[in-house]
C-alpha cells in the first residue's frame, strides 16, 4: 500500500514537472520565434481580451516589483493572455537559455505569459505616432524610457484593444469595466493602467495630442498630463462620492480607491508594517508609485510590510524564487 502511494506521488511529481517544462517550452519557443521574426504580434495577440505590460529599457533582468506585476496580473486574470513586451530581448537571445535570469525563466513557466520583443517601429507603424517616432532622437530625450512607455500603450491599446497596466502595479482582482481610465485625485486622470476596445477614439485623440503638443523634457507631460488635457477638452474633470465611479461620454472614469488608495506622497506606506485594517476592499490593483522610490526600497521577506503581504497573497511564486533568496543578501 505504502508502495503504490509512493509510486502515485511520483507519477503526480513527474507530470507536474513535465507539465511546467511543457509550457515553459511553448513560451519560449514562441519567444524565439519572435525574435526570428517568424511571426509579428498580429499573429496571437487576440483583440480585446489582452493585458499588456511593457520594459523600454534594455535590461533583461525586471525588478521584483514587475516581475509581481506581471504574475499578479496572470493569477487575476487566468482566461486572459498577458504579454510582457520587453526592449532587451531584440538584442540578446541568450537570454532564454541563461542560469543568470531568474525572472524571463519564472514568468515563461506561467501559462497565460507571453514575453515577447519591443519593436517600436512595429508598434507605432499605421498610427500618428509613427512620423514623430522618426524623427525622434532617443538619446537626446531626458525622460525617454518613459515617454516611450507613454507612447507604447496608446498605441498598443488601439491597435488591439485590452488593458495597459504599468510594471508597478500588483493586481488583486478583476476589473469589470470594459472600457476606463482612472482618477488618482482631484486634478488629474492617471494613465498608469487604463482600458478600451480596439480603435477607440479616445486613443487616437490621445496620439494626435502627443505629437502635437510634444515636450518630452516635461515629466508627465505625455502621460497623465496629456489624459488629463484630453478629458477636458471632452468632458468636466470628475468629481467623486465616496467610493463610486463616474464616466466621461460612453467610458469610465474609475474612482482614485480603485487603484490609488495611497497617494503618491504617501507611498512609503507600502514599505511599513502592514496595519491588517488596511484591506483594499475598494480596489482593483494597487499602484506602488515606483517612480518615487529613489532610494530603491525593497519588499523584505520577514519585514511584515504592506508590499511583502501583497507579494505572498498575488505573487507567490515572485515572492519564493525571487524576494525569498534575495532578502537573505541583506540580513
């Protein structure tokens, strides 16, 4: 008896592991043939249904934070695709096969993950993006990695529709809007994460914003600042009650709770003992203000902080392979 329980585990185990393998293997080999440009994303990216998310900086190795970000976004949304455009992977192909990377490995074992290549050229080809991404000379702009996220997930949105998420997002539940931006406080609509149907004309009205009133030098001034511009120009700037949302011609404008229960001056919060009275029972996702972490805190395992019981609850496998083993370089 002990020897058939013994022998059923085993068999459990091994298809376990060829199973991971399996998958791990088809996002990879899918990866790869990306790079070869076998295939463009017009080939599997499904309109409407995906969540995207995006590195224009050329490392290879993502934070902990967006390595969160993306499995957060895949345990929250298992019947979506979630695709991971990464900058780095158009220069360097070893990656897939390297010991070194811990993150492109984990987030390729995940069914509903696709890493793919971030080819801007493809990406703003056939929108008002394109003659300004021409002319553009990255090396000379102050804010570049950001601009081009800014520009990435106008564009992205519109050719296929879904949801952008930024890579400092920890999503926690479903959102049941179609299609939204969201406030983070009075003045200003974020464009952090955001959701519309493909070719939706707020998006263009977006791109043709960007171009023509460009200053790349400004920080914000091509994402939140320019959502926030074209609200006004179509809508009064919302005005919330508690926690509902409002809406802005036929999409909505999603409460500052849903996604940024703590403002971004207040963002060291996430970083201190979690207090188990803040339960986030308005939100969606949770906004860690990357942005703001000069200093480049850590989520500690053993810290009790808010962002480490968010990593266990929606990360788990960021938390154990990546957190984990980190955290023990500095106790």
């Amino acid at each position: 008896m002990k020897s058939m329980i013994l022998c059923s585990l085993l068999f459990f185990f091994i298809f376990a592991c060829s199973a991971v393998y399996w998958m791990k293997m088809e996002s990879l080999r899918t990866l790869h043939r990306f790079l070869n440009r076998q295939f463009t994303a017009e080939d599997i990216i499904k309109s409407n249904t995906g969540i995207f998310l995006v590195e224009t900086t050329e490392k290879l190795e993502p934070s902990p934070l967006a390595v969160c970000a993306v499995e957060s976004t895949a345990r929250t949304y298992p019947n979506r695709s979630v695709y991971f455009f990464m900058k780095g992977l158009t220069k360097d192909m070893t990656v897939t096969d390297s010991s070194f990377y811990k993150a492109i490995p984990l987030l390729s074992s995940i069914e509903n993950v696709h890493l793919l290549p971030l080819y801007f050229e493809d990406v703003f080809k056939d929108t008002p993006l394109d003659p300004w991404y021409q002319k553009v000379n990255p090396a000379k702009e102050k804010y570049w990695a950001h601009v081009s996220s800014d520009a990435f997930r106008f564009a992205i949105i519109w050719k296929y529709g879904g949801i952008y998420m930024d890579t400092d997002i920890i999503s926690m539940r479903p959102i049941p809007e179609v299609d939204f931006l969201a406030s983070q406080g009075a003045q200003v609509v974020n464009g952090a994460i955001f959701g519309f149907q493909r070719h939706y004309q707020f998006l263009w009205d977006c791109m043709e914003d960007f171009v023509k009133n460009y200053k790349g030098e400004i920080w914000g001034h091509q994402g939140p600042g320019l959502i926030t511009r074209v609200i006004k120009r179509q809508c009064e700037m919302p005005v919330f009650k508690g926690t509902e949302d409002t809406t802005c011609g036929d999409f909505f404008i999603l409460n500052p709770q849903r996604f940024y229960p703590i403002p971004f001056p207040a963002w060291e919060r996430y970083f201190q003992v979690w207090n188990p009275s803040d339960t986030f029972n308005s939100s969606y996702a949770l906004h860690l203000w990357n942005f703001m972490n000069h200093n480049n805190k850590r989520v500690i395992a053993g810290s009790g902080s808010v962002a480490e019981n968010l990593f266990k609850k929606h990360c788990p496998l960021t938390y154990d392979f990546i957190v984990k083993p980190t955290s023990r370089k500095y106790t």
